[in-house]
C-alpha cells in the first residue's frame, strides 16, 4: 500500500517532533526549511508539565537531560544594582532548560534517517483541491501531498498561504526587545540577573559558556513595526528606551553595538479561530505561539506535535484528526497566553489582549 505523503514546513522544534511520530506511523514525511541548515539559535528552552512526557514518546528524555542550562536562579536587582530580591530557577528555566540548538540538533539526528529533509526552500502557493494539495516550491518546482502541515512559527508562510483572508492573528504584548551576548564581565555563574524597570526590563544571565552573558534589553512599544526596521533604527529605538539609566547599562548598549548576533523581535501571539483549514493545519508558534514570556512555546510546540499525530491514529479521517486536536489542545494554549500576558508586564509589556 501507498504510504500517505506529508508536507511540513519548518525545522526546528514542532516540524521534527511531528515528523518522527508520523513517519513511525506510516507516512512518507518530507520536512521544507527555509533555512540552509538546521538553525543555530543561542537563547535557551524550558520544558514543563506535559512536554516530558513527548520527549518520553520520542526517546530524547535522556539527551535531553544531558543538555541541561543547570540554571541555579535569578537575582531581581534595583535601579541601581542592588539585590532586591531571588527567584527561584523554574521562573525562567522551567523544569529542564536546554540550549535551543541542543534541542533541534537532537530532533534533527533522530529523523534524518527516515525524513526526507529539504534545506534553503520554501512553498510558493498551496492549493487545496479536495482529494490532496499541490505545493508550489520556490526553488523545486511543484508536488502533490495528502496532508501539508505548517510549523513554521509566528509568521508562518503556510498561515499566510491557506487562512488568507483573515484579521491579523498576531496580538502584540506591547514590548520588542534586543538579545545579544557579550563577554561575562560580571561573573555570572549559571546565574540570571533581572532588573525591571518603568517600561523596560534587563535580563542577563550565563549558563554553558562560562565567558559569556546573553543579555535581553526589553522595553514598551505600541508595536510590532520596528520588526520591520533596519538593526540601526532598532539600536536607536534601544538606546531611547534606556536613556539615562545607569547600573551597568551604558556598557551593555555599547556591547550591544558591537555584538554579531544581535537579535531583535516583537513579543506576538497568535491567535486565530480555527487551527486547520482542509487538508492543512498548524501546529506550534504557526498556529498558536503563546510569546516567549509564557515560557511555554517549547512545551506547547513539542505537545501540540504530539496531539496532532495522536489524533491523525485515532480519527478515521483528517477533518475529524483535525478538529479533535483542536478541542483537546485549546484549553491549554488558552492558559498558556494568559501566562504570556502575565508575565509581559515584568518586562515592560502589555497585560491585556488588545482586541
Ligand atoms: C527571543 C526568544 C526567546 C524565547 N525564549 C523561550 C524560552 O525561554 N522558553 C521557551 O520554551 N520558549 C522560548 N521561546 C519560544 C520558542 O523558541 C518557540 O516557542 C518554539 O521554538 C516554537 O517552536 P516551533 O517549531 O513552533 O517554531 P520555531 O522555533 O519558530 O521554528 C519555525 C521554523 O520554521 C522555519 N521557517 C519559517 N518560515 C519558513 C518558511 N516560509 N518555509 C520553511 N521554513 C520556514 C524557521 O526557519 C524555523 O526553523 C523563545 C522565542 C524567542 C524568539
């Protein structure tokens, strides 16, 4: 018998958990990434609650394990860098922390063997025609799939692609922030240290690398626009928010300027009505990202991957697949984004969806 042909879009956390699931059970998984590689991401990812049981599922629990940050908490400092007071690790390193890179890399070693991997592309047009979906590729010409799945993050092409029209699924939380690391002047040692301020925040923290610090400059903004922005505008917009603070931060804005993997990106959520339209659907930041200050994107990608193919063995077709995965993950992304509201206002952010 033919095996079912899937499509997923996106290497990283969702896409290699769905595609190792699905292809142990039965189908022909191609998996498209825009990048040319796996992707080499610095920040860190926590696990909670039911994402260790899907990393169980997958057999990586171990290596995972072995990967740990070992975070051992985080100071709260005054303006002026006084000790104000102590967080325990799991506020930002849940109850494993593991590098991003460690978590795709494995992801990535346990299906390359059996997923057909295609780096450096992406889909150029999806048409659903009822009995299957041929994908337009932008450098690979065209194919025909049963099921296309998008894990392709907060501004996922397969969104853009299969939901058009719609309003706009990202709700910005009313903060964007600049990442960066630097040398570790101030001898952090698996350490965070967090300094909220009036509309803007600094988190700093080491972990693996002992002469490094990741620094987080976070700050309130209207809106996400400055994404769109060019890194000197972005600096600019950093420097404005921080003007005139003290404490270590004239020496964190110039290495800021001088850091090569400088990172800046709005806090959004997505949030949309249904997470599937026929023969495609969504499934992690693509489908229903809860913002990095939830500490629960990874969890959520890694569980949302393991209902969805749950549900693709137990409906007796996808329309019912899809609809079951809805029902029984919605609740939890809800409690996820409100957690992500919560929590952006420590940063600077907003507290409350806008409408
Ligand atoms: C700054 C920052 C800090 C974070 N901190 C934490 C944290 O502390 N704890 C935590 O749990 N989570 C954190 N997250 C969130 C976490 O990284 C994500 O929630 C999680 O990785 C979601 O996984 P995903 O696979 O759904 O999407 P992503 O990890 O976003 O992956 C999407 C993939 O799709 C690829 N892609 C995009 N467009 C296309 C296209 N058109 N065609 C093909 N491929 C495409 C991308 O290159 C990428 O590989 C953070 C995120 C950010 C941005």
């Amino acid at each position: 018998m033919t095996k079912p042909k899937v499509l997923i879009s996106g290497a990283s956390v969702a896409g290699p958990a769905l595609a190792h699931v699905l292809h142990r059970d039965g189908y022909d998984v191609t998996v498209v990434e825009r990048a040319p590689t796996i992707r080499d991401s610095g920040y860190a990812v926590d696990f909670r609650g039911a994402a260790f049981d899907v990393l169980a599922e997958l057999g990586i629990a171990e290596r995972i394990r072995e990967a740990d940050t070992a975070m051992r908490g985080t100071t709260l400092v005054n303006a002026d860098g006084t000790a104000a007071g102590r967080l325990p690790a799991a506020a930002f390193a849940g109850d494993l922390e593991v590098p991003k890179s460690a978590l795709t890399r494995i992801l990535h070693e346990i299906t390359c063997a059996d997923v057909r991997y295609v780096f450096g592309d992406t889909m150029t047009a999806l048409r659903d025609h009822g009995d299957g979906v041929t994908v337009e590729f932008e450098h690979g010409g065209t194919a025909d799939f049963d099921l296309v799945f998008g894990a392709d993050g907060v501004h996922s092409t397969v969104r853009r692609l299969a939901f058009d029209p719609q309003p706009n699924p990202l709700r910005h939380l009313g903060m964007s922030g600049a990442g960066f690391t630097t040398t570790n002047h101030l001898g952090l040692d698996h350490q965070g240290l967090l300094r909220p301020g009036d509309g803007s925040a600094v988190y700093l923290f080491s972990a693996g690398d002992p002469g490094r610090l990741t620094v987080s400059l976070s700050f309130a903004t209207a809106s996400p626009e400055l994404d769109r922005r060019d890194r000197a505008e972005q600096e600019r917009a950093v420097r404005a928010a921080f003007a005139g603070q003290g404490w270590e931060i004239p020496r964190l804005l110039t290495a800021m300027s001088e850091a090569d993997d400088f990172y800046f990106a709005s806090s959004c959520q997505v949030r949309l009505d249904r997470w599937s339209r026929g023969r495609i659907a969504l499934v992690g930041d693509a489908g229903y990202c809860a913002a990095p200050t939830s500490g629960m994107g990874t969890s959520q990608a890694l569980v949302g991957a393991s209902t969805l193919a749950r549900a693709l063995r137990t409906a007796g077709d996808h329309e019912t697949a899809f609809a079951a995965y809805e029902s029984e993950l919605r609740p939890y992304v809800e409690d996820n984004q409100a957690k992500g509201y919560e929590a952006a206002a420590m940063f600077g952010g907003a507290t409350q969806p806008t409408p």
